[in-house]
C-alpha cells in the first residue's frame, strides 16, 4: 500500500516546504484543468495526500498510524488570531532583484502636441460658457457659435487621444 509521502514522492521526514514544492509540481501534471487527460481519481488521491501531510496535526496523527517513529520536534505554528485573519505567505518567486533598476524614475520629455488632448475639453467649457454668455447678452450669434462649438468639442474627444498616441508610436 502506498503511502501519502510514496504518493508525493518525499521522505517521511521532509519539511513542509518539500512537501509543498513536490504537491505544486504533481498537481501541474495531474490536475483536470491542465492536463486535460489526466485522471481526477489520481489528482483526488493528490489533494488528500496534500491535506494531511500539510497540517501538522493530522501528519502526526497519520505517521502514528503509519507506526513510524516519533519526528523530531518542529516549531509549532504560530497561534491564529481568534478573528481567523492570518497574512498571507510572501512568495517573490516573481521578481528577481537582478531585474529591478536602481536608477531613479526619470519622466517621459512631453512636447508641446501632448497637450492636444486637453482642447476638447476646452472647446467643451467654452461652449458652455459662451451659452450662458449669449443667455445673458441675448446674442443669436454666440448662442449659434456656442452650438457650433460643442459637435466640434465631441470630435475632439475621438479625434485628440488617437493624434497623440500616433505621434508618440513615431519617437
């Protein structure tokens, strides 16, 4: 019969973060959702190997009944808040310092055109404002300026994003 660290392929006296490694790299070869052949009884059989071995308390317990000898003493984890909080475990497997620049942000140089994105919203405000200018001034001529200025504003707004991006693709 196999046993729980056979199924794994650890030692009985290896370290929780053994045991950890060799249940991610089994489960990226067993697991339905990456391997599409594999089979889910052998994945189950997995996940519960996984669920004993990681638990200190029910490890001890299944290597009493395995009649293995006692393991040497391990720090016992540390206390959980009564909340059930605990923080999360860093893993910076992600980043390696050796990619990380020590040299200080330094900003993009913007020209003068970057700014082009900014007209359409004052094209909008000075349409606005020119209505109520017109309102209070009863001017047929600003109210029709003031309305001509708002379809241009809205094209500005599709028309402007789209001019920077072009101009910053050909720095």
């Amino acid at each position: 019969m196999a046993t729980y660290y056979d199924l794994l392929g650890v030692e009985p006296g290896a370290s929780l973060e053994e045991i950890q490694r060799a249940y991610r790299l089994l489960a990226l070869r067993h697991h339905p959702d990456v391997a599409p052949d594999a089979d889910p009884a052998r994945m189950a059989a997995i996940n519960g190997a996984w669920s004993v071995l990681s638990d200190p308390v029910r490890r001890h317990t299944y290597d009493e009944a395995l009649g293995r000898p006692e393991a040497p003493a391990r720090p016992a984890p540390p206390p959980r808040p009564e909340s059930g909080w605990q923080p999360l475990e860093y893993d910076d497997d992600d980043v390696d310092p050796e990619d990380l620049s020590d040299d200080p942000y330094t900003d993009v140089e913007r020209r003068p055109s970057d700014m082009l994105v900014m007209t359409p919203v004052l094209l909008a405000v000075g349409a606005v404002a020119l209505f109520f200018l017109s309102i209070m001034s009863g001017s047929n001529g600003l109210r029709t300026f003031s309305m001509l200025l708002v379809p241009l504003a809205g094209v500005g707004f599709v028309l402007a994003p789209l001019i920077v991006m072009l101009r910053s693709r050909s720095r």
